[in-house]
C-alpha cells in the first residue's frame, strides 16, 4: 500500500511540494540579484543546484549512457530554450525598478501555461474546444490589468506603464515564450520514456551565466543572507525537479498538473511577503484571470496521450 501525506499519496504530495519550491523563485531571484547583481545570483543559484546533479551523475554510472543516447534536436533545441528561459527571467528581475516591478514581471512570465497550451496545437497537432480562445483571451488579460498598474484598464495606460520599463517586461515575456516552446518541443523531441537532460541544462546555464558575469562585471555586498538564499535557491531548484519527476512518474499527473496553473499565485504571495511588498488590487485580480485563463485553456484541449506534457519540469 502506497503511503499517504495528509491524505495525500506520498508521489502526488511531492508535485505539490515541487509546486511550492518553484513558488519562491520570484522573491529569492529579486532578493539575491538586488544584493550582489542579478548575473552573478543566476549563475551562483545554477551552479549550485547543476553542481547537486553533477554529483548524482557520478554517481549513477548509466548517466553518461542516457545521456549520449537522447536526441540532438532535444538536447541542444532544449537545452538552449531552457538557457534563454533563465536568462531572460533572472535579468528581467534584475532590471526591474522596484520590488513590485519585480512581482509584475514574474506575472508576464506566468503566460507560460497559456501559450503552452496554445503552442500545442501547432507543435504537438492537438485538438482544442472553443475554450481555448476565452481562455486565453482572459490570461492575457490578466497581464494587461498588471501592466496598467491600478490605473483605468486601457492601451494608453498598459503602453506608458510598459514604456517604463520595457526591456524588464519584454523579457518576462520572452521567459514565458521561451518555456512554452521548450515544454512542446521537449516533448515532440526527447523520448517519452527515460530521463531528459535537465540536470545538464541546470549545469551549463550555470555556466554560461558565471561566463556573462565575467564579461560584465557586477557590483555586490556579499553577506550571511545572500550566501544562505543561494545555498537554499540552489538545493530548492535541484529537490524540485528530483521530486517533480517522481510526482510525474508515479503520482496523480492529474491533479499535480491542475495545482501547477496555481503558481502564480504561491508566487505572488511568497513575493509579497518575503520582499514586504503591499499588493494592489490590479495585481491580485491580474493574478487571478492569469490562473482562471490557463485553467480554462488547459481543460479545453484533448490529450489522448497517457502521461500529461508534465513530464517536464514547470518553470519558476
């Protein structure tokens, strides 16, 4: 008999667990890029973790085997979304102008589920009901309430409250392009069977992030905190993944695929509380049809396939 957590089989309660870990990479990104740049948080946060598999990988002596046997087209198409995702989120953080800039731009990033979905019918040849279209009308629109900032819900004011900071959003949003394309195409390239190559692409964003702060220098106070939200950032993003796959491998998909569309949400709250930021009622409510627009997009489209596309890991 399987044990249970709360109520919860042991393999689902994990997924959920995942869930929460990604939950705070919004705060902790925005926390450590604010104290010693958001090139150097990145790459010392990857480095951490790609270094926790690394070890595994010595580990397990069939790794290298695996990994030599997956596709090209999976481990270099994937693995450089995966690299541009990172990179795209932890500079737009960074270049954000205030802590709740920082929170807005965390939101854009969470089109992710939406535009997966979108994406899927042309890349993975699924079959969507007509609520798909409501449902991503309603995510994106969620983004336009953030983006207006509390003000009268308009393009002239979603335009100026943009041209603010436009590198900052405009890279929330490639996050989000970025990750919805590498949920698709991981899937219509890697096998579905076996492991992915994960571990890798932690390690080498790592690196090409430790290679970017070399060529641009940051400037940093470096403290007993900051080394402990790396320490924690690191190990929270590699558990997560450990205990994402064993969710999607022996646990309910169903229902841990379902609590992933509420991430926005555990992120927004995390992020009020740990950067001590007031939300305002356009950002909640922009939260909420973010979810209800990828909820709906989600239950709206078939998928006759065995296993959800969440197989591969949900995004911070």
């Amino acid at each position: 008999m399987t044990s249970r957590i709360i109520g919860i089989d042991r393999n689902t309660f994990y997924g959920l667990s995942a869930i929460l870990l990604w939950s705070t990479t919004v705060a902790l990104a925005r926390s450590i890029g604010e104290q010693i740049g958001p090139l150097t948080a990145g790459a010392s946060v990857y480095l951490a973790a790609g270094s926790v598999f690394v070890l595994h990988a010595v580990l397990d002596k069939h790794f290298t085997r695996r990994l030599k046997n997956l596709p090209p087209l999976y481990l270099f198409g994937c693995g450089a979304l995966f690299l541009i995702y990172t990179i795209a989120l932890f500079i737009g953080l960074g270049l954000a102008a205030n802590r709740h800039q920082a929170i807005e731009v965390g939101l854009v990033n969470y089109l992710w589920p939406a535009l997966t979905i979108l994406l899927s019918l042309f890349i993975l040849s699924k079959r969507a009901r007509f609520g798909l279209i409501p449902g991503t009308v309603l995510a994106v629109y969620g983004v336009f309430v953030v983006l207006t900032q509390g003000s009268s819900v308009s393009w002239k004011s979603f335009s100026t409250n943009f041209a603010s900071n436009p590198m900052a959003y405009g890279l929330g949003l490639v996050a989000a392009v970025s990750w919805a394309l590498y949920s698709n195409l991981a899937r219509r390239w890697a096998e579905t069977d076996g492991d992915g190559a994960v571990p890798l692409f932690l390690l080498v964003t790592g690196l090409a992030l430790l290679l970017m702060r070399l060529l641009h220098p940051e400037q940093g106070v470096y403290s007993v905190r900051v080394a402990a939200e790396i320490v924690f950032m690191g190990m929270a993003t590699a558990l997560a993944y450990v205990l994402w796959d064993i969710a999607m491998r022996k646990g309910d998909v169903v229902f841990v695929a379902a609590c992933s569309y509420l991430t926005p949400f555990f992120s927004t709250v995390v992020s009020c509380i740990y950067l001590k930021v007031v939300p305002s009622q356009s950002l909640l409510f922009g939260c909420l049809l973010i979810i209800i627009g990828s909820i709906m997009s989600w239950r709206s489209v078939d998928d006759k396939e065995p296993a959800e596309s969440t197989r591969q890991p949900v995004p911070e």
